[in-house]
C-alpha cells in the first residue's frame, strides 16, 4: 500500500532547497517509529527499510514490523504482525506467550522474529518476499529480556539482551543469548550487575563481525548497594544519597567479543564529569566508538559528540584503572568531533556504514519544539585531529515527551535518507528526508 505524502512543515527556510520530507506511515488510529539506531534496519543496496507499527487504537489493527521500499514511492507492507503481548518487563513475566522483537538481517534477506512461548524462547526466520517462515532455535525463558536484539554484519549471530538472574540473588548479571543462526544453537554471555540499558550492537567491521559494543558498569554504588536489584527492574528512582554525578549512569562502554572474552574498555565518560546517555555507535566500519556525550565540565552544559577506539588493557576488566574513573596510563583521550561547532549540541546520532556521513538531533528533553535535525561530514587533516563539519537539515517539530516522539534519526547505509519519527501531525509517524548534499 502506498500512504505517503510530502510534509514540508519539516522544511524551514535554513534548510536547502532541493530537500524532501515525505511521512510515509498515515493512519490515523495507529503510530509508526523507526527502528532504533542499535539495531540493522536496512537492506544493504539502501533501497528497503523496515519500521514499525503499532496496533490501532481499537485492536482492529494488529502491530508489527514493517518494509518501506523507497523505489517504490515509498510504499510499505507488513513482514510480520503479531497479536500477543509486546514483550517488557511486566508482560514478559505474566503473559505465556509475548513478542519479544524482531530484526532485519544485514544481508537483506530475511527478519528474524524472537517470541516467548510458555518456557521457551523462540527465533524464527521470515523470508522477505515470499514470507516463508522457519524455526532456527530455542532457548530456556530468561526471567526477563532488555529487548536489545542486534544482529552481526554477516547475518549469522543474533544478539538478546537478558537478565540472567533468578529473582532473588544480589548482584545478579545482565548478559545476553547469542544466537547462532547457521548452527541453530545458542550461547550465554554474561555482562553484570550494571547493565541494565546495555544498548547492545554489533560491530559492522567484516573483519570483526562479532565483536559487541555494550554499555554499563560494575554494578555497584556508593553504600555498595546493587545497580539493579533482584528482579531486574530499574533503580534510577531509588539511588542512594551519595549517589555521585555519572556513577551507575551509562559512563562505561566497552567492545568484548560475543562469546565474552576480549574485554577492552572505551576511553569515553569514565569519570562523572561527562555523561553518556547512550547515544553510541561503531563508526560505520571502524573499530571506533562515536558517543553523544553530556559535558558538565566548567560549570557549563554541552552534548558534543566525541571518538575513541577501544583499548586492551592487561588483565582485561580485572585491571585496577578500568572501571573507575581514572583512565590508564598513556591512554589517549577521546577526541572531540564537535569542537569546531558554534555550540555542541547532539543526543541521538548515527552515521552511515562509510562511517563519513552523520546524522543527529539536538538536545530535546526540555523543549522538544526546539530541537532540530543536522547533518555532517567526518572530515581528516593530516596536521589535525579528524572533525565533523555540519549543516542545519529540518525542524521535525515534535514533543519529545516519550521515546516514540524523540527524532531517532537513522541514516541509510549510503547517506542517502535520513529516517526520524515526529508526533507533530498528532501522533508519532515515520518521516523521510532525501534530496540533501553533505558539507565537504
């Protein structure tokens, strides 16, 4: 079906002139997101992108994941649609059966969809195209999933975040089931206590499709309480008043290898002076780590984006200088991408597989109206530290009061597209921009 239509309430007159925004996603009783940036949504010729869609309003509709093809004026269709229970922490733990989240395959050929059924978890292949479906392998039910599912640049592992405790232990770990798709077996990778938003995601690097990029922290605070309790479930509302600027937030990131070996650290936040909320990525093919970044240094507010690559240190994350705070010596640190920028001002960021072309929103939480769309380019010196060069795209002109009204703007593997979701015509909606030139 084709709902498409051009919306240049995005378009301002700082943006260029051969730009196009088209929502692509318009039933009113229902909303539409993009795939958050964590996760592989697009065929790798960047012609077909998935999305998803949610239930009407009065069930009529189920939700699902969705395939737009942008040679075909953006036309969608449904891959799957599910009627069970969308798998959280509460649904997951009482319902028999949920929909535990699905993933499109780097190679473009097929999504896999992972559900809960009674004591099992399931991974089933869906074929695009003719929609064949095929079980590939089963797991024992974690006692709760985190919903972080990547899949490795080869289309062969793919990646659940879950909570690995039984409920009533302290200092249980977070980690995840690794799939082997070819083999149809499965693996247990612990992570810690401290990772319970993990944003979990594979490299894109064919040299080293099963490194992990993972974000949290040792797990224990102040009065030397658990991050996460017993039964896996948020703290932020309970921290304990000692509780230290950065320390239990999302300051450490780390590269492993999925089987859980080859800890290296990532100089980024390790101190509680700069904050990550968890805006990260590979840099396209890299080894690199790009991160959104809050600066609260010289008494001051700024978000830049900054650049490490992971770092080996002896004894892996047993090495006393690894989890807190203090970097190692002689480890370099990151570099500031931003600092050429009026202001630094990003949150959630992504790039393009080259690893040249970026994308970001500025910072919304407290007036999303406010917060627009830019774009950049990765540029190198042979007398200076790489820099992004950017330039003003759109205004998506939306609330930001919850996750499916934040942009998440995903680029395409070319850089052709830039994908973000707005609630401005009433409800979150999938939105696409083309037609734009990056600086250089």
């Amino acid at each position: 079906m084709n709902e498409s239509y051009e919306r240049d309430e995005f378009i301002t007159p700082a943006s260029q002139p051969g730009l196009r925004v088209l929502q692509i996603a318009t039933d009113e009783t229902r909303d539409s997101e993009n795939v958050y940036m964590d996760c592989n949504s697009w065929t790798p010729d960047s012609k077909r992108f998935t999305f998803w869609r949610r239930a009407s309003d009065d069930g009529s509709k189920k939700g699902g994941l969705w395939l737009c093809d942008t040679e075909d004026n953006f036309a969608i269709q449904p891959i799957l649609e599910h009627e069970e229970a969308v798998a959280g922490i509460g649904s997951f733990r009482d319902a028999r059966n949920a929909f535990c989240g699905a993933c499109l395959a780097p190679d473009g050929t097929c999504v896999y969809e992972i559900y809960k059924r009674d004591d099992v978890l399931e991974v089933v292949r869906i074929v695009l195209g003719s929609g064949e479906r095929e079980p590939v392998c089963t797991a024992p039910v974690p006692l709760t999933i985190r919903g972080s599912n990547s899949i490795s640049c080869d289309s062969k592992h793919l990646l659940v975040g879950a909570w690995l405790g039984d409920g009533r232990t302290e200092g249980a770990p977070w980690g995840a089931y690794v799939f082997d798709l070819a083999r149809g077996t499965y693996g247990i990778t612990e992570f810690g206590n401290g990772f319970r938003n993990m944003h979990c995601q594979y490299s894109k690097n064919p040299d080293a499709p099963y490194d992990i990029m993972v974000l949290g922290t040792d797990g224990r605070l102040s009065d030397e309480s658990w991050l996460t309790p017993p039964d896996g479930s948020w703290r932020w509302g309970d921290m304990p008043p000692a509780f230290p600027p950065g320390e239990g937030s999302l300051t450490m990131h780390h590269v492993l290898h999925d089987d859980g070996t080859d800890w290296r650290m990532v100089p980024i936040c390790n101190n509680g002076d700069m904050i990550s909320g968890g805006h990260v990525g590979f840099r396209g093919m890299e080894t690199s780590i790009f991160c959104a970044v809050y600066d609260l240094r010289h008494g001051k507010w700024r978000s830049p984006i900054v650049e490490a690559p992971p770092v080996a240190l002896p004894g892996g994350r047993n090495h006393p200088e690894y989890w807190h705070g203090v970097l190692a010596k002689d480890v370099p640190p990151p570099i500031d991408l931003g600092r050429k920028l009026a202001r630094a001002d990003s949150c959630h960021v992504a790039c393009d597989l080259s690893g040249k072309h970026f994308v970001s929103d500025t910072d919304g939480y407290v007036e999303g109206k406010y917060s627009f769309l830019w774009i950049a380019t990765y540029m190198e010196s042979d007398t200076e530290a790489p820099w992004l060069k950017a330039t003003y795209l759109l205004l998506p002109r939306s609330t930001c009061k919850e996750q499916p009204s934040h942009s998440h703007p995903v680029l395409s593997p070319d850089g052709k597209y830039v994908v973000f979701q707005s609630d401005f015509s009433g409800r979150p909606q999938v939105n696409v921009a083309t037609g734009f030139e990056y600086p250089c």
